[in-house]
C-alpha cells in the first residue's frame, strides 16, 4: 500500500458529527436472502493435501440384463454360475481447486472516529458485510452457471428434449451459442424437470411423498409462471396453497420446515417444483454469437464518496438465467484452517467473506497506528458430487407493461 495517509477531511467527512451534513440513525440497506446456498452442500477444502483435488462420482451399473424385458432363466435349468452375465461399474472424477477473493476498504483514520458520532463505523461495517454477501452470492450463480451438467435455452416451437445440452455425466457444459428468443413458460419448466427425472435420472430433494426439485428465478419470472398457472397456482404464490405456520411444520416433521428455520423457505410445491426467488439474477446480453453477463451494479458519486447503483445495462439486459435444481449436485467447501508448522506459524485465515479490521503500525505513514482498513478474504471450492443434478436455463426477458389505462376523473363514489 503506498505511503499516503488518508485526508483529514476526507476522514471529517465520512465520520463527522456535524448535524449540517449528518445526524442520527444512518439508514442500512439489508442483505437480501437468496436460496442458493439452501441447495449446496457444505464442506472444508482439506490442507496439506493438494492444490488440485479429485471428485469421485459413482455412475450407475451397466447390469448384464435389459431392463426393458429383463432376461430369467427357469430354475430348474439352472446348475452353476458359468453363464452369468458380468454387470459393469464406473465412476466419473471431476477435478477441482480452492481459489480466494479479497478486497479491502477505504483508509478509516482514529482522531476523525474520536468525533464520530455514535454507529456511524458500525454502519459503515454493516454496508460492508451486505455487499460481501452479495458477492457469495454472485460467485454462487456465476460457478453454478458454468459448472451445471445441463444447460437449457428456451426457443420457441421446439421440443423441451431439442432445448436441453448436456446429460448424465456432463460437467462443465459449455453455455450453448443460441439466442433465447422467448420466456420460460411453466409448461416447458415441467417438461424439463419430467426430462431429468426420467432421462438425466436426478436425484429430487427429500424423501417419500415430498420428493421435489427447487427452482430459483427472477420476482419477474417467478410472476409470470404464476400467471401461466392461472387459477391452479392458488392464492398463496407461485405453488399456491394455504399458508401453514413454520414452528407448525417442523414440529410436525417437516425437514423443509426445521431447515428453513435457519435458511431460505421455498414455498410450497407445486407439480414437484418448489420455488425460491433471487432479486438479484444474472442477466445476460446477447451478441450476436455468444452471451455474456451484466454487472448488476454501477459506481454512484455520493455526497461523499462512491457508492453502487443498480446499473441500467442490468435493467436493460436482454436474457436471465434461472436454476433447477436436484439434491447432491455440488458441495461448496472452505479451505481448512492452516497456519503453519513448528515455529513457522503464520496469522490465522479467515476465509468465510468475515470483515476483518486491519491495523499494522510501521515506520512511514502509520507510526501511532492511527489508521487502519476493513478487509475480507473469502476462500471456497466447489466439489462436484452429481453435477447433472444441476440445470442453468436461459431465457429471454419478455416484462410486459403492467395495463395501467387512464381514467377521467372520480367515478363510482355514489
């Protein structure tokens, strides 16, 4: 870092408890919650292993019998094993490695704190940690999109099989290089996930009569499977239903329920899809020969400062990717704690995106230690245990206006 200490007034500005420029409760922006991390699971990237692990996926056996008209023999003709057909076995290895992100914040200087008024650092740090879960989340959707085994673009008079690319065994799919030219109607949705039960052989979340898989969209898309639904998507969102009170749920043996206790709650099923909202999606513009994706946000000169704004190429953007999901598809993992060995011991990592404040005095421009950062490390992987269990659709933007028609003047009141 260069030798520049941090502006006195700048700092003035940032911390100052001039009622002129700021006074009070400063208003927090909350992090939304988003479901993806409600369909991963979680583990730890192991130290001291390697650089380059290997996921072992076991496929299913090829048996030495049709299962269209499966082949017996009469007991009576059977002495010994000598004509027994050999079944085969296989397994799929998916490598992957651990990869870090980090970032750091302005200068925060002491003697301009001394005056803050009261919350202004804890705001700043709260801004802080809502735009680092943003940015799991992002890793989240971008990783998945690419990695996903089955990638599907929507088109419209083609059949749901012609839309799909990837299957079974499929990793790392590469994004088909065709143009959505229309929105996912649920017909098609329902298509898909009949296709990857049948075909792809997913693994629904669940067990018994709740079997399910989770789909995440846009409020957008989510709304208008709604209104192709009509009347059958009932009152209660886009799977409709009565609303059933959560602790109720759990209590009655809900896993769903006892795990949205403490994550994400996907509203009820509908046709064996339950549904998540994300309000941030990843959007996509079209080129002409590939799609590439559109930052959601744009730097804002604030009164002091530079801020995020949504951007106007993510309203505008052309196409959305949506996610259908099946159980076991990756594990998202975080490196192990590590901090050396012997006598060489190193600081203790944080890798879980945790904001961290980060002070060090030294000869030139921090002798008294006066000044210090807000800095964060997020460290992750992600092991691919089924990763056909995983779909990324592409589809094309088509928001209607809302229908608002002018009036002429008050009627109706008598």
């Amino acid at each position: 870092m260069s030798c520049t200490p941090i502006s006195v007034n700048l700092a003035t500005q940032f911390f100052s408890n001039d009622p002129v420029r700021l006074y009070g409760p400063i208003a927090k922006a909350l992090a939304t919650e988003v479901p993806y991390i409600s369909v991963l699971k979680s583990g730890t990237f192991p130290a001291s292993v390697s650089a380059v692990l290997s996921s072992v996926a076991q496929g299913r056996p090829y048996l030495g019998t049709s299962l269209a008209n499966p082949s017996f023999t009469p007991m009576l003709n059977l002495c010994g094993s000598c004509s027994i057909p050999i079944d085969q076995n296989g397994t799929n290895q998916f490598q992957y490695n651990a990869q870090i992100n980090n970032g750091i914040s302005d200068k925060i200087c002491l003697n301009q704190g001394f005056s803050a008024f009261m919350g202004s650092l804890m705001a700043q740090l709260e801004a802080y940690q809502q735009g680092v879960v943003e940015l799991i989340n992002a890793d989240i959707r971008w990783s998945l999109f690419n990695a996903c085994g089955v990638k599907v673009v929507v088109q419209p008079g083609l059949q749901a099989a012609s839309m799909i690319t990837g299957g079974e065994y499929s990793y790392n799919t590469p994004i088909p290089a065709v143009e959505s030219e229309a929105t996912l109607p649920f017909a098609l949705l329902q298509a898909v996930n009949r296709y990857l039960r049948t075909v792809v052989r997913c693994t629904p979340f669940g067990a018994g009569d709740a079997r399910h898989a989770r789909f995440i969209g846009s409020p957008d898309l989510l709304d208008s499977l709604r209104n192709d639904l009509g009347g059958a998507a009932g009152p209660g969102g886009v799977a409709g239903g009565p609303t059933v009170p959560l602790g109720s749920l759990a209590a009655g043996g809900d896993q769903m329920a006892r795990d949205a206790i403490s994550g994400y709650m996907f509203t009820p099923t509908y046709r064996g899809i339950k549904f998540g909202e994300d309000p941030l999606p990843l959007r996509l513009d079209w080129n002409g020969s590939s799609y590439f994706p559109v930052d959601p946000n744009a730097a804002y000169s604030a009164t002091v400062g530079t801020v995020s704004i949504a951007s106007q190429a993510w309203i505008n953007a052309s196409h959305e990717v949506s996610f259908l999901f099946y159980d076991k598809s990756f594990e998202r993992q975080v490196p192990a704690p590590w901090v050396g060995e012997g006598k060489a011991k190193f600081e203790r990592q944080m890798f879980g995106g945790e904001i961290q404040f980060k002070n060090h005095p030294d000869m030139a421009a921090n002798l008294w230690g006066d000044w210090g950062v807000m800095a964060y490390r997020i460290g992750r992987a992600y092991r691919s245990i089924y990763p056909w269990n995983c779909t990324a659709i592409i589809s094309k933007r088509c928001v209607e206006n809302d229908n608002v028609v002018s009036c002429t003047g008050i009627t109706g009141l008598t």
